[in-house]
C-alpha cells in the first residue's frame, strides 16, 4: 500500500552532533556522515520515505548543517512541487524562544507552525541516523486499524544492549505498558529469555494527539524529549500501540550507528547484506547524490585482486589487493597497496606500497607511499583517532 495518497506530514529529526562518532563529525552533522562509502546515513530514512510513497517530508536540522543541506538541495530536490511534493530542510530558527531544539519534542513544538499549514491527519517523526529499510505503510496499517493516538516501532535485542536505548513492554495487544529511557537494569519482554523491546525512534501520531502532548509538555519543566517526557506521559491516558519491527517486510536489517565501533560494524553488515542481495535492491532503491562519473577502472600489469568489496563509481585501481572493504567514489588506490577491513571514503588517494587495516578514512585523504595505517597502532595515535581497535583519518588529512 502507497502511502502518496494519505494524508500525512513527515518530520526528520537530523540535528544530531553525534559526539560519539568523533571525528567523522567534526564537519558535520550525523545523519550527514558518509555511509558504505557511497551514502549519507540519512539517505536510508529519506529512501523508506519515498519508497513508501510519503511526498511531503520536513528535514529538522541544527548543528553544523552545511554539509547536510547542500546534500539534500543537490541529491533530493527531485519531488514535484506543483504537486505539493517536497523534501525541505527547516534549521532551528528560535520562532517560540530565544533558545534553540531543547530536545526531539521540542524540534516538532517549535515548528507547529507547519502542522497548522498543511493539516494532515497523521504525523509521522523519524530519527534520521539510523541504517534501516522499512515499508512505512505497514506501520499505518496497523496504527489505523487499532486507531491508536501514537504507534512506535520496536525492536527485539539482548538486554546486555539494551541500556543504551527507551526500553518498553506491551501486553499481547501490542499496549505500552512501561516505558523507560536508557534504563540501568532493562525490562525483558515476557517468556522470551534476556530479550527487551527497544525504541527506534520511530512514531507514528494522531495529530490532534501530538499537538495536545506537545503543548503539555511544553507547560513542563521537562527535557521536551519524546522518549524521556511525551510517551511515558501518554501511557495510561492515550492508545499507545508498539509496532514489531522484526515482523515487517524487512525486519531482518537494521542497525545503530551511535559510535565509531558500530558505525564501522554496520558498514561491514552491509557488505554481508548486498552479497545476500537483501539491501540496494531493484523492489528498494536507496537514492543518494548522483555524479556523472565514469565506472570504476582496474588496471596495472599484474592487476587488481579483489575479495568481498565494494568499489565505488569513478575509482581507480592499479596493482592492489582489496579484501573486506569498502572504496568510495574516485579514490584512486596506486599499485602495491593492500586495503583490509576498511572503508575509505570519496576522492582519496593511496599512493604506492601502502598497506591499510581496520581504518576508516574519510573524504579527500592523502595517503603517501610506503605509509601503514591500522598496522602499528602506538604510530598511528601520534597522527589519529583510534577508537575499539579502529583507527580513523579525518577528512582532508595531508601528512
């Protein structure tokens, strides 16, 4: 079920610093951050939206948005507007107060403004830093049908992971009973051993539901968050449903980004998930920023061994060996080079005889020849950040 002919805003909350992923953010913001060397995290959440046929999408930004706008005028400025259809960034702009986002309720409070223009009948809120595909019609099957005034999305995990997330229970008739953000000792889901429900960050509102609980909390001395203040408020008075994310479409994909160490895992599930041909498929595209680049090239007189990779358009490759990795867009990796359980991001250059492991390197790097990265890891803390092993190189480095 297209979702285009529904009634229904949707807002992005992208204005995360994402300190944790240090210093991929450096210059910007983290849904902004490059993603399987191709992507920016949030062109997942921005494709579920236009693969599920949602056409009127808000874009929440603030910290160091740059990167993040120019990305969205270039790459998603393709909807029709004639047609009411659009993707539109909207920064923090100080229209209630002198103070900016206080938090994820507090971004949607300050823009109600928008929700008085187009006067949908459901609003949809996703966080905008997380690797996933998700048919949202499904969810507003189920929100519809149960006419629930705020439906979320849950995810099953261990609970030794979950204290990093809102924790909840439901009842059997998919009703929030408890709710609790980043819990010390989690909540384990009934019969179903060390296992929790999560949060995603993904909610579906009645809209007359989410004006009534933002204007409450706005009267409060709270943190103006949707898992800290506007769900827990809204158990016991509203219809709160949990939707089961991992008995959707694509249950099966999912994955938090939140720290150098999971970004760099998630990256290398996606490999795992293209081979298994279940993500960028033809039925699920995910859409980024085009260049008119030329296929990438493999040459040199021995040629190019490559194992369980990716290799982004416009590369080129002389004489090296790549294995677990993955190349982005017009890098050029010169001859003599091994690249292992690695990403390396748009528009580097690895010059003769390097051998790179468990890096990171971000866009517009400079690796000069006979250099090592990830090998000696007391050498590479006198240039870089390593965190859980990995060592990242932040965009524009030059030794």
């Amino acid at each position: 079920m297209s979702l285009q002919a529904k009634n229904i805003l949707t807002f992005i909350l992208a204005g995360g610093k994402g300190s944790r992923l240090y210093p991929l953010t450096r210059d910007r913001s983290k849904p902004a951050v490059p993603f399987a060397a191709r992507f920016r995290i949030i062109d997942y959440v921005l494709s579920n939206c236009i693969n599920s046929g949602l056409r009127q999408i808000y874009v929440l930004t603030q910290t160091k948005s740059l990167s993040l706008e120019s990305h969205l005028k270039i790459g998603w400025n393709f909807l029709a507007h004639e047609l009411s259809e659009f993707i539109s960034s909207v920064p923090a702009q100080q229209r209630i107060s002198d103070k900016w986002y206080q938090g994820t309720a507090d971004a949607i409070f300050q823009n109600l403004h928008l929700l008085e223009d187009h006067r949908p009948d459901h609003v949809l809120i996703l966080s905008g830093d997380h690797i996933y595909n998700m048919d949202y019609s499904e969810i507003f099957a189920q929100h519809t049908s149960q006419d629930a005034d705020l439906t979320l999305s849950v995810l099953k995990i261990k609970k030794q992971e979950a204290y990093q997330f809102g924790v909840l229970t439901a009842d059997q008739d998919q009703n929030i009973t408890s709710f609790l953000e980043k819990p010390s000792d989690p909540s384990l889901i009934p019969g179903e051993g060390d296992d929790c429900f999560i949060n995603m960050g993904i909610y579906l509102f009645k809209t007359d539901s989410l004006v009534k609980s933002l204007a409450q909390d706005a009267r409060n001395k709270s943190s103006h968050d949707f898992g800290k203040d506007i769900i827990p408020s809204m158990l016991g008075i509203d219809k709160v449903k949990a939707y089961s994310f991992v008995d959707s479409r694509f249950g099966y994909y999912w994955q938090d980004v939140g720290t150098i160490r999971s970004y760099f895992d998630a990256n290398m599930i996606f490999l795992d998930q293209l081979e298994k041909q279940r993500t960028c498929t033809p039925e699920w595209k995910i859409r980024t920023m085009g260049e008119q680049l030329p296929s990438a090239h493999y040459g040199g007189s021995k040629g190019v061994e490559i194992f369980k990779s990716s290799i982004g358009s416009g590369s080129k490759l002389f004489d090296c060996k790549i294995s677990r990795s993955l190349i982005g867009r017009n890098v050029c990796i010169n001859s003599g080079c091994h690249i292992e359980n690695s990403i390396i991001m748009s528009d580097c250059v690895i010059e003769e005889n390097c051998h790179i492991k468990n890096a990171i390197i971000d866009t517009n790097v400079v690796i000069p020849a006979n250099q090592n990265v990830g090998i000696k890891l007391s050498n590479d803390k006198q240039l870089f950040f390593i965190s859980d092993g990995l060592v990242v190189v932040p965009k524009n480095f030059r030794y």
